[in-house]
C-alpha cells in the first residue's frame, strides 16, 4: 500500500511540474522599423531685438469713456409682470332739493342695514372707545367714533358701556332732512 501511495504522490508532483510550465518563457522578437525621412522644417524669420540704446514705449490704449442713457428703456429691476390695483369706482353725488350731497356705499359697513348689525362687544372706559358688531352671516365690524355705518351714511357719534349711537340724517316724506339717532344696545333689556 505504501508503494501505490508513493506512485501516486510522485505522479502528482510530476503532473504539477509539467502542467506549471517548468520551462523559460520565449524572448520576444525584435521586428526592424524601417528609417523615415525627417520632415522639412519651416523656417521662421528670427526676431529683431531692439537693441538696447534705443527707447521702447509702451502706449496704453486709449481710454473709451461709456455713459448709460435710461431714457427709453425697460427697468431691470422692476418685475416684467405687475399687477394693478383696481381702481375704486368714482362715488357718484346725488343733488337734492336742499343740495345734500348723498355718496354711494364705499365700504361693506356702509352698505349694511343697521337692522341687521348686532352689538356683539364694547370697549369704552378708554381715550378711545371702540366697538364690534355682527353682520347676519357672522363676520365682524370694529366701530370707533366717526365710522361710517348704514345705508343712510350714519355715522357713530358716541359709544357708551350699554351701546353705540348712530347718527342718520334721512330725508322725510315733505323732503326736509331730519337728524335721526338709533342706538346699538348691547343687552336687548336695556
């Protein structure tokens, strides 16, 4: 048994030895390059130098002055697209009989009856008094004294802590105009 082993192991070194390529690798062989002819060489005129006795100048370009006319031209810095506010439509004067100058609405306040305003809050021991009140659908109004408030171009001449005062001047039947107050209460009970 000892001898096949020994076969064997000696079969394998021989077969690695072999398969390995126990020998030296080939040389490369060199492969002569015909000569070429060398190119014609342009010949470029040499340089003068300026000889040193004589003054060389060196000029500075001339100076080219620009200045920036804006007239007619577009602003770069303003936005290519702008939009413009609407402007508010002109209040048309209505001349009475006694030349009351009576405007249109401007703001939603103004084109509310008072009927439908509700005193919601009031805020009045201060230098000056304020007040809210309610439209029918819920959006609130601050009142101060001077603020235009009905159809009939009232304004708010007092605001106490029971309520509001408008003054109305309306026009009657006979075609007199009449100074009217209505007042905002707070509380239904006062």
């Amino acid at each position: 048994m000892m001898g096949k082993t020994s076969i064997l192991l000696l079969l394998g070194v021989f077969l690695v030895t072999v398969g390995c390529g126990g020998g030296e690798a080939p040389k490369p062989t060199k492969v002569p390059i015909p000569p070429t002819a060398p190119k014609p060489v342009a010949k470029v005129p040499a340089k003068e130098v300026p000889r040193p006795d004589a003054q060389v100048r060196v000029e500075p370009p001339p100076a080219t002055s620009y200045t920036y006319n804006p007239q007619g031209k577009a602003n770069p810095f303003q936005p290519l697209i702008v939009e413009k506010p609407e402007a508010p439509p002109p209040k048309k004067k209505v001349e009475t009989a006694v030349k009351k100058e009576k405007e249109e609405p401007g703001t939603p306040l103004e084109r509310l009856d008072l009927t439908a305003l509700k005193l919601v809050a009031v805020v009045w021991n201060i230098s000056h008094p304020r007040a809210m009140v309610e439209d029918s659908s819920g959006k609130g109004y601050i009142l101060s004294l001077g603020t235009r408030v009905g159809k009939n171009q009232g304004q708010v001449s007092k605001i106490t802590s029971t309520g509001v005062i408008i003054t109305e001047k309306v026009e009657t039947a006979d075609g007199k105009f009449r100074t009217l107050e209505t007042p905002l209460r707070l509380y239904a009970d006062q």
